[in-house]
C-alpha cells in the first residue's frame, strides 16, 4: 500500500491482510476513498476494514499456539452443537468440518467457526461458535482425525480442522 508506506502480512489469490500503525490511521479515510474509486482499476470486488485491540491479537497469537501444541500432543475439547452432535476438536482449532454431514446441496460438509476466550489460568476455552454453515469447495483441511466416529450409537465425532482464513 503505496500512500500508507506499509507492506502485506498475510496474502492469497482471494486476499490481502495489512497491519496499519496507529500513527497512519488518520490517512486510511482519504486512502480508502482512492481505493474504491479505482476498484475496477485494481481489479478488486470487495473491501473490508477490521480493527482488532491488543488483547485480540495476543488472543489469536495464544490460540493459534494452542492449536499447534494441541495437534501435535492430541490435546481435545468438546464442542457441542445445537443439533446435539458432539465434536471433539483440537484446543484453538477455529473452523472445524463435522465429519457426515455431506450431502448432495454440501458436497464437503458443514462446517462452524469455534469463537474462544482464555479462563482465569489463561487456557484457552470455547466461548460459543457460529451457525452451521457449508464448507466451501476452495478451503484446504489441516487436520484430519484417523478415526471420526466415537463410541457405538453416540452423536460423538472428531471434527475435521479446516484452513478457512488462508483461502478467504
């Protein structure tokens, strides 16, 4: 980004992530306003803003650590879902495919956004997740359980760890 003098930290085919300093906020109004004039210019259909607090970076540092650490030593939580499936998913894993879901209007399934928060010991724990929604055809898995279905008769299954955020 030529004006704010910053460079990507995250990009894909489908996106492109900047971190703007505080110091530079001031200029992101005239900067967007360019921006979405010459949209067609850059070839761009989309523009989005999120602004994140400190604590939320250090929450999505801390979460992506537990999720790293929970894959390697198997470290699961259970989430439940309002259809009354129980998923057992790594710690810190955010987007999570339940395994026997597809079907012919989800060819891959469906999938959930797992929202977490650190306990008092500063664990992380799961404060909520999104509604059912398909997993798209262009998302790639990160990790996928051996075994899915637990126990004989029981709505338990391990989910599937999905890279949505990379894709998006």
């Amino acid at each position: 980004m030529y004006h704010l003098k910053v460079e990507p930290t995250e990009e894909s085919k489908a996106f492109m992530t900047f971190v703007i300093p505080h110091d530079k906020e001031q200029l992101l109004t005239g900067f967007f306003g360019e921006l979405q004039d010459r949209e067609s210019e850059f070839g761009i259909s989309d523009i989005q803003l999120g602004l994140a607090t400190l604590e939320e970076v250090f929450l999505n540092i801390a979460r992506r650590a537990e999720l790293e650490s929970a894959t390697v030593e198997g470290t699961m939580v259970t989430l439940e879902l309002e259809s009354g499936i129980a998923v057992e998913i790594p710690v810190g894993a955010r987007f999570v495919g339940i395994p026997g879901t597809e079907n012919a209007e989800n060819p891959r399934g469906i999938m959930v956004e797992v929202y977490w928060q650190q306990d008092g010991s500063g664990s992380m724990c799961i404060s909520g997740h999104s509604p059912e929604m398909r997993i798209p055809e262009n998302v790639s898995v990160i990790y996928e359980p051996s075994s899915q279905v637990l126990g004989h008769g029981q709505r338990r299954v391990r989910g599937i760890v999905i890279d949505y955020e990379s894709n998006n």
